[in-house]
C-alpha cells in the first residue's frame, strides 16, 4: 500500500548544474554570494584562519573590489561583514555558509540605512490632521 510518496531526492547530482544555476540566477543576492563563494575558493587554502588571510586572497588592498553578477563588494565592505568570529573557515560549506552570513549582515545594515532614513523623511511631512 503507498503513502502518496512519489520519489524522494536529498541531493544534486552534476547533470543537474543548469538547474541550480537558473535557481541561483532567480536571486542576484545568492548569485553573487555563489560567484564570492567560487573566487574565494579557487584563491583560498581551506583552512582560512583569519579574514586577512581571506581578504588577502581575494582582494588587492583597500579600494579594490569585485564585480559580482552586478553586485559591487568592495574590500571595505567585506571587511567590515566577515568578522573574525566567522573564522576559522574549515572547509567548502563552511566556506559557502560564512559568505552567505557576511551578505545577510550587509543586507541588514542596508535595510536598517533605509528605515532610518525613511523615518527621517517622515519627520519633514506635515500629515493633514497636524495642519490647522
């Protein structure tokens, strides 16, 4: 007697590579988080110890920056988001889970910006009950 259950599948396997990358493409955050993912790793010797080990791989100093499926990450920027409690990187999915930390804490402080400014705005309207 069946359940319902149809097939069950836990994995990707390589044949499934455009899958994943239509997926992927779906969400320019996640790609460019990906495309991160990959220059680190072919740059990088896992295990990463600090994020100047990382940065260095990566990055030529202060004031350069990567292209990123349109996303601008500048060294600046991940400095100040791979902190050194992210580290050490032990291995490829430690890897991909750190980036993807460092893109989430930069979006929040992104979002964080905007509210501030929106509730900075909203201080300069006059709402119609407020007007004699």
């Amino acid at each position: 007697m069946s359940n319902g259950l149809v097939s069950s599948i836990r994995e990707f396997e390589k044949e499934d590579f455009e899958v994943l990358k239509a997926f992927i493409s779906c969400r320019e955050r996640l790609h460019a988080a990906g495309l991160a993912h990959k220059v680190a790793a072919q740059r990088c010797e896992l295990p990463i110890k600090t994020e100047r080990e990382l940065l260095g791989a990566v990055f030529d100093g202060p004031g350069s920056f990567l292209i990123l499926a349109g996303h601008r990450l500048s060294y600046e920027d991940a400095r100040t988001y791979l902190t050194p409690d992210l580290f050490p990187i032990e291995d490829i999915q430690d890897l991909a889970a750190k980036i993807l930390l460092a893109f989430d804490r930069q979006d929040a402080v992104a979002s964080a910006r905007a509210t501030i400014e929106s509730f900075e705005k909203l201080s300069l309207i006059r709402f119609a009950e407020d007007v004699d």
